[in-house]
C-alpha cells in the first residue's frame, strides 16, 4: 500500500476549505420560531445529534446571520428534519425573510417553536449552551418533545446536502 503524506503547512483559503467540508453529507433541518408575532427561521445543515441524557441536540449559525440575533430571543425553537421533497423550501428558507415561509404548512407550539408539518422528525427546543467557534456559534440545544414520521409513511427521505448540491439516498435492495 502506497501512502501519500497529508502536506502540512497548506494555504487554507477559503475555497479550498468549502470544497474538503462539502466533501461530507449531512442531512438539513430547519430552525424556526414565532417571533413577535412573526414566523422566523432558517436553514441548517451543520445539525448534530450530540446527546442522550440530557437530550442534546446542535446546530452552529454563522456569526453574519441577520435571523438568529432575532430567532435566539424565542422561548422556544423548533427543528424540523427536512425531507428529500423540501429541496425548494430548504432555498426558500435560505432566502429573502420576507418568503421564507411562503407555501410552508407549519405548526407553532404556545411557546413559540415552529415546525415544518411534512418533516422527517420535529424537537421543541430551548437554547442549551452558545459557544463561540471562530466564524459561527455552535448553539447546543435541549430538546422538550420530539415527533418522528412513521417509518412505513412512503416520504420518509431526508434532503441530504452534499457539495453544494441536494441529493437523496439510494432505496436500499
Ligand atoms: C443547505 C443549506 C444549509 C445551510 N446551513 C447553514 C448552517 O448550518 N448554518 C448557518 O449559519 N447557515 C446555514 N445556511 C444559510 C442559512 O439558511 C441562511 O441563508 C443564512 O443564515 C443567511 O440568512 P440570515 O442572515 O437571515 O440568517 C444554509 C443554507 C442552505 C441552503
């Protein structure tokens, strides 16, 4: 086996970091809440499970994002498990505020969490812990409640975000 060494000292700029971290899939989710009246929320693919007892969950948002200084203020978040369905409501929900939730069937709990009513799985939430990680802020979250869609409901896919692109799993034989 020939085993070529990782060259040390490399220039990280940032094109050549976006491509290595899109190397790796991830599923997205939707982090949202009812905010003065107002629904509020944005998309995420940088969600972890991280654990059990207590149940913790994480996302990290990006230290330029204009949603989260208002999303963070809600006494409760929802999070939503996209499905491979929500390619266009992932955009939309990356998009201009104002149409965010165009067209999007959500549900608000009293405390404010909302969640996308087509997703794979809904948390209610509150805000853990924030911890400043260079650019973004890892937000470790406690989860309240959680709903998973039944597995033989036949939309049970995630969107999967890989190189800057949306994709779906392959239908196991
Ligand atoms: C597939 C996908 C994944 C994203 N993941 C993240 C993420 O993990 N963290 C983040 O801060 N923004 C992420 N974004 C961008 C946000 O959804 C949103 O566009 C960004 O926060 C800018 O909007 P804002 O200024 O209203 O927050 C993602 C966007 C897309 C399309």
């Amino acid at each position: 086996m020939t085993v070529t060494p990782l060259a040390t000292n490399q220039d990280l700029d940032l094109a050549r970091l976006r491509e290595a971290f899109g190397a790796f899939p991830s599923g997205v989710v939707a982090v949202a809440a009812e905010v003065g009246g107002r629904l509020t929320g944005l998309a995420a693919s940088s969600f972890t499970s991280v654990s059990l007892d207590p149940p913790l969950v994480s996302f990290s948002v990006a230290n330029t994002s204009k949603t989260w200084p208002d999303l963070r203020r809600a006494a409760h978040l929802g999070l939503t498990v996209l499905a491979d369905h929500h390619g266009e409501v992932c955009r939309q929900l990356a998009g201009p505020v104002e149409h965010r939730f165009d067209e999007v069937t959500v549900t608000a709990t009293d405390d404010g969490a909302v969640t996308l009513d087509e997703g794979l799985a809904r948390f209610d939430c509150t805000i853990y812990r924030e911890v400043e990680a260079g650019d973004h802020t890892i937000v470790i979250l406690r989860l309240h409640a959680v709903e998973t869609l039944a597995d033989d409901d036949d939309t049970s896919m995630p969107l999967v975000f890989h190189r800057s692109g949306f994709g779906r799993l392959a239908e196991s034989a």
